[in-house]
C-alpha cells in the first residue's frame, strides 16, 4: 500500500476509535423500556476488545439509500 | 419482535431532506412531539453488535442530520418497545431536551489527544520484568518504588497538560478533559467549538505542534457534540451525573 493510502487506512481506523468511544461512552443516556441485561452490556464489552485488535482497514461509510449496495473497501 | 432504535433527538419541525439509511438498511425518520422530534429507525428488539459496521451506520445518521440542524446524539442501542414510548420520553424529558439542544446550537465537537514519552525510568521496567519472584520485603520495595513512579509521572504530566489545554480552552465554548488515562496518553479533550471557529482551532493545533515539538497531537471532529448532553439525560436512567 502507498503512503497516502495506509495513512488514509490509518485515520479511518482512529475515526472508527474515536466513534466507538463516543458512541459507548458518551451522549445522551436514556432509559430505553428496552433494558440490556448485565450479561448483554458485558458481551458488548468484550465484541468492543475484540474489535479494537482486529480492526485492519477502514472502510468507507457514506450514506447510501436502503437497499443499495454500500461501497466498500 | 419490531422495536424502535433512537438515534437522537432534534428541534421541530425541520423536514428531512432525502433518505437517511439506518441500521438494518432501514429507513429514518422523524416523531415529532411538543416541538421536539426524535430521530429514529425500526428495529428488532436485541441489542446491535457494536461493531464497524453497525457504530458507523449509527455515527453516520447522526451526522447527516448534524449538517443541517442541532441534534443531542443518544448513547448506541437505545431501544423503545413502541412509539408511545419514545413519545413519553419526549414528553417527559422535553425542557432538559430544549436547553441542551440551545447549548449546542451553532457549534460542533473537537477531540483532542495528545500523547507524550512519559519521562523514562530504566529502574521501573527492570522491576517489572523481574515478575513477581523475589521476597516479600523485595515486593514491597518494588511496589514503593512504583508509587513513587506514579507519583512524579503524574506530576510532570500535570504541568505539560495545563500549559496545552491552556490554548485550546480560549478556543472553545467549554471544555471536557482527562489527564493521563494512560502512561502514554497525556490528555484526552473534547471541545465544543462554534462552527465557524473551527479553522482558528485547527490553527491553535498547528502552532501547537510546532511548540511542543515533543508531544504528539491528533486532532477528530466535527462530531456531534457526544461530550456536551450531559444534563439531558433521563432522570430514571441510570447514569445519571456520570
């Protein structure tokens, strides 16, 4: 992989860090009427180390309408 | 069973402009409720895997929206049995939901980590490839000279913090930081930045490299102002004041 491109791998994998951080930690907490059991927040936890090791490449994450093929890389 | 996914909640009323593709490749959209809407998706009723796919579709419906009007962004997998129930909540929780989305208004998230060498101490890393053989009185020494590592770390990481965070506060609306949650990374800022002083704070970061040659900046964002909802959170959940 060139240069441009393995740093453009990089800062996709710190953005998917940095979201996950944010998206599990942070925000606005509510009482869903859905609750999580404890077994189910730590299966979350372990999915997110597990993640955090084999997260290799980023991809790409625009929007698409439902139902069309997200592009990938 | 079919649930309601809750991604987060807006003023109203401001169409959507164009479809938003939720988790599950499902449409988003809008209840609105005393001037307020909440922004979400049908869902089956089991927690999403928080994996790369499913946080950047979340991170993604939020941020589309976040273009074009505030938006509170809700913690991932806040699930709803019906759409009474997220009407409740925003019946409920309407005035926290108001103020916190004036708060916002304008203005985006910045994050910041700086990382630093830690002043070095060949003593300390002898000490722990030497495992946890030796004496009880050896232990003790080891665990002492530990603490006294810690200590002086903290110390100098304290001072090096105070003299960043310093330019960046001036920059910001307010400020969220936490100093040395490991050896390695000094501290850890999010900044609620108005918009159009985002460039002066990419500029604040620029010269920062160059005077502190030393430490290693790496600066995210715009993101939705993850940081800065606290106080809009639900009063029967339970994080509340975390």
């Amino acid at each position: 992989m060139d240069n441009a491109g393995s740093a453009y791998a990089q800062e996709r994998q710190i953005t998917l860090l940095e979201t996950l951080d944010r998206l599990l930690n942070k925000g606005v907490v509510v009482a869903g009427d859905v609750t999580l059991s404890v077994a189910d927040v730590d299966l979350i936890y372990v999915g997110l180390r597990l993640l955090i090791s084999s997260v290799e490449t980023a991809r790409e994450w625009g929007l698409s309408t439902c139902g069309e093929v997200r592009a990938g890389k | 069973m079919e649930g309601i996914y809750l991604y987060g909640i807006v003023g109203f009323p401001p169409a959507l402009t164009g479809e938003i593709c939720g988790l599950g490749e499902t449409p988003v959209f809008l209840v609105p409720h005393g001037g307020l809407a909440a922004l979400v998706g049908p869902s089956p009723l089991a927690p999403w895997p928080p994996d790369e796919i499913h946080l950047t579709r979340h991170e993604a419906v939020v941020e589309k929206v976040m273009g074009s009007r505030p938006i509170l962004p809700v913690r991932f997998n806040t699930l709803f049995r019906s759409g009474e129930a997220v009407i409740a909540l925003l019946d409920k929780q309407s005035q926290p939901f108001r103020s916190a989305l004036d708060r916002v208004a304008g203005k985006v998230e910045l994050g910041l980590r700086v990382l630093w060498e830690p002043p070095g101490n060949p003593e300390a890393r002898l000490d722990q490839e030497a495992g946890e053989g030796g004496s009880g009185t050896e232990y003790l020494n080891r665990r002492l000279r530990d603490q006294r590592r810690q200590t002086s770390l903290r110390a100098a990481g304290e001072q090096v913090a105070q003299k960043v965070q310093a330019r960046f506060r001036s920059l910001a609306v307010e400020s969220w930081m936490r100093r040395l949650s490991t050896d390695r990374l000094l501290l850890s800022g999010a900044y609620l930045v108005e918009r159009d002083r985002v460039d002066a704070f990419r500029e604040g970061v620029a010269k920062a490299r160059e005077e502190f040659s030393s430490l290693s900046f790496l600066l995210t964002g715009p993101w939705p102002p993850y940081h800065f909802v606290n106080g809009a959170h639900d009063d029967t959940g339970d994080a509340l004041g975390a």
